[in-house]
C-alpha cells in the first residue's frame, strides 16, 4: 500500500462500539478498499484501559496513551470519538478539531448539548464531524434526513429511538412483566446498564429527537425545551387496559411542523396496534419520516450494539474520505452552527387524542362530575371503561376527541381536587398515524 495514500484514523475509546469499529477497520480492510477504493487504515487507539481491545484480540502496537502524538501525526486525517460522556469527550473532541482533523462519534449527549459549538469549530478549522451512529444506532437515519430527504419538507418525525425502553415495553406487553422485571430482564440481557436511569427517563431519546429535528427543519433546538417523560412511570395497568382498547404503548420521540412552530416531545404513548411502529418490538428501533413530496418513509433496525453501531461509525469515516461529507458540510445550510434558534409550539397547544385513567371511589355521580369537568375544558369523550373491583376503589378509562394538552392538564387538576378522586390521574397521548400529503 503507498503510504502517502493512507488515510490514518485514531480511535479515541475502544468499549463495546469502539471494539465493535476497531474490528471493522482491522479484519474487513481489504474488503472495505476492494469496496470503496480507500486505504482506510487504524493506526491508533487511545485508551485508558485497554482489557477489552485485548479480549478482542486487536494488535497492541495500535495502543496508545499519547494523545497530543496522536494529532500531531499528519498522517492521522480523522478521530473517532467513542467514549461518551461530556467533560473528557468534549475535550478530546476539541482538541481533535482544533489540531484540523476531522471527526465521527456517537455521542448524542455531547452534541445534544454543544452541537452548535462543536460544529462552528469544525467549520473554522476546515473540518466537519460525522454522527450517523448517533441517533439510531446502525439506521442511517442522519444519511436520510441530510441527503435522501433532501427534496422534502419534513413534516413530521416520530421515533422509537431507545432499544432499553422498547425492550421494556415489549416485556410488559407481550409477557405482562412488571416494570421492575422487564428492567432486569433487559439488565440481564446486556440491554441496560447498571444505572438504566439516561434510558428509563427518556434523556437519551430527548437527545437525539434534538439532533434529528434540528436537522429535519433546519432550525436550532435547545435540549432544555424539549418536554420529556419516560417509562419508569408506567403502570402495567395502563399497558393492558390500553391493548383491550386496541392499543400498543409505545415511548416516542415526536417533531412534529406546525403553523405556530415545532411542536417535540418524548414521552410514552399509545399508537393503534395497527400502526406501523406499533410492531417494533424487543431492542428495535424505528424512525417514521413524513415528507411533503415522498411522504411516509421509515427506517428500522438494530439501534445499539456493538456491530450495527460500528457499522454506522465506518460509514461516516468512508463518507468522510471520499469528501461527501466535508462536501456537504460547506454547502448545506442546516447543519446547528448556522441555523437560527427554533419557533416552538407552546406545549399546552398541541392538539392530540388522549387515554386518560382516574381512580375513584364508587360513588354515584362520580362519572357525571368528572365528565362535566372534562366539557368545561373543551374534552369530548369517545369510549369509557369501568372495571369493577374488589374494594371501593376502582379505575375509570377514558378515551378523547382531539383536546390541548394544556385544557387536558386543567382539567386533571380540577378533576384531581375532587373528594372521590384518589391519587392522580393518569394521561397518555393516543397518537394516529399521520397523514400523507402525497395521494
């Protein structure tokens, strides 16, 4: 191989997807130059502790702690920065644009928080950062948005986008586990970490929806607007009552166009069971796009892992090699750095179909009470479901028209003062499939 020719990469964490690219680079090589025609070559790793690297199996003259020789190399053009988090990542992230190399990560979190930074020092020092592998693991989800969509005006973005929370839900669905045993299931399963509680709560999936939107319409969006709600807050209840209804609790990431401004959010939700994410099960991902010219296009597939991660990391730094991406990255005027701040729906103006559960004393005239308090807020019921129980206590399921979130909260609060009113009340959005604009 003509050494001038290399293009060096230096892999900065060499974890499960570190591992996962390290692999790639080392034992597919010549099939990814037979392929691309590029002599893609790891020269380094810089790593704390290299215990995984050598489970692997990847040579140890790759390993290096120096991390100033390694971006002082001319040879190496490209980082792969794969170690998460924000203080170190970022650091070794800047340092690494600074020195004029171009990067690819992973790490939504980071970019979530200072993409707009981040991207502004690429775009000074000549460079640009690639992040397929960022939001849905091996789904080329960031190809599609910034190059196969590009003829469209997104209309709209739903993602199951966390394969911890699928799981979950799967398990409690499909096999009425409790949230407590489907959390260990998946921890058993190498599917959540110790401490699920960036999966469960719904930050990592409030991350990407930030960078997939900003994307998607061209404006910058801060992760603090973003309104998020996880699944450790589910009741097991909700889930089957939900299925007799004919529904599939699912947790989205929704960016929804709207005349008075984006409209996002994360939070568990019911799709019909004959929704096409509603079938998305186990640690899956999916992302449904809705464009003005394509319409409805969806991409789904393994979103973490080793494997399908690095697949998605290798892609990037092809992409990089060949100028696609640097190409892209002085032309198109979406990117963070260069777009103004977003035009946000007010949260209590989002219109959507509610489930909504109260626990109350079976007493007469409870039904009429909640019912009347629901129509002063402009709440119109569609089915309602009463289950006896064995105590005095029983739950009330009902189903609405379109309503505001905010009258819906209003009237929660109202209904939740109500002497026979115990605990508080439970409301999930119903979300329908969204219209096409193409016939």
């Amino acid at each position: 191989m003509n050494q001038k020719e290399r293009f060096g990469i230096a892999l900065v964490g060499c974890g499960i997807v570190g591992g996962g690219t390290a692999r790639l680079l080392t034992e597919d090589q010549n099939f990814l130059q037979e392929r691309t025609g590029l002599p893609l070559v790891l020269k380094y790793i810089v790593e704390r502790d290299y215990s995984n690297a050598r489970a692997l199996g990847i040579k140890e003259d790759l390993f290096e702690e120096d991390y100033n020789k390694v971006l002082a190399d001319p040879e190496i053009k490209l980082v792969v920065e794969l170690i998460g988090g924000l203080t170190i990542a970022k650091k070794m992230m800047t340092k690494a644009l600074e020195a004029g190399k171009h990067v690819v990560t992973a790490n939504k979190a980071l970019l979530a928080h200072y993409g707009p930074e981040l991207f502004a020092l690429a775009r000074k020092h000549n460079v640009c950062i690639g992040f397929e592998a960022s939001c849905g693991g091996g789904i080329p989800i960031i190809k599609a948005l910034t190059d196969g969509l590009l003829a469209n005006r997104i209309e709209a973005l739903f993602g199951i986008v966390n394969g911890t929370c699928n799981h979950i839900l799967t398990e409690m669905t499909e096999k009425g586990q409790s949230y407590k045993n489907a959390l260990k299931s998946a921890q058993a399963a190498g599917l959540a970490e110790a401490d699920p509680t960036l999966d469960v709560t719904g930050m990592d999936s409030a991350h990407k929806i930030t960078i997939m939107g900003s994307l998607a319409y061209s404006e910058k969006i801060s992760l603090e607007t973003v309104p998020v709600q996880g699944i450790d807050t589910v009741d097991l209840y909700d889930i089957k009552t939900g299925q007799e209804l004919g529904y599939i609790m699912k947790l989205l990431a929704i960016a929804q166009k709207t005349d008075k401004g984006l409209a996002l959010s994360v939070a568990p939700a019911f799709l019909h069971k004959n929704h096409p994410l509603a079938r998305i099960s186990g640690a899956f991902n999916a992302v449904s796009v809705y464009g003005h010219a394509v319409g409805h296009t969806m991409y789904m597939g393994r979103g973490a892992g080793s494997s399908p991660t690095a697949s998605a990391v290798v892609a990037d730094i092809i992409a990089i090699a060949l100028g696609v991406t640097p190409q892209a990255f002085k032309t198109l005027t979406f990117w963070p750095d260069l777009t103004a701040d977003a035009v946000q729906l007010p949260q209590g103006e989002l219109e959507s179909r509610f489930y909504l559960r109260f626990m109350v004393q079976d007493r007469q005239g409870t039904i009429a009470r909640i019912s009347t308090i629901l129509s002063k807020h402009s709440i119109s019921i569609t089915s309602m479901l009463q289950q006896e129980g064995e105590t005095d206590s029983i739950p009330l399921v009902m189903t609405t028209h379109l309503a505001k979130s905010g009258n819906v909260q209003e009237a929660l609060k109202e209904i939740a003062s109500l002497e026979e009113v115990e605990n508080k009340p439970v409301s999930l959005r119903i979300v329908e499939e969204y219209p096409e604009s193409v016939s």
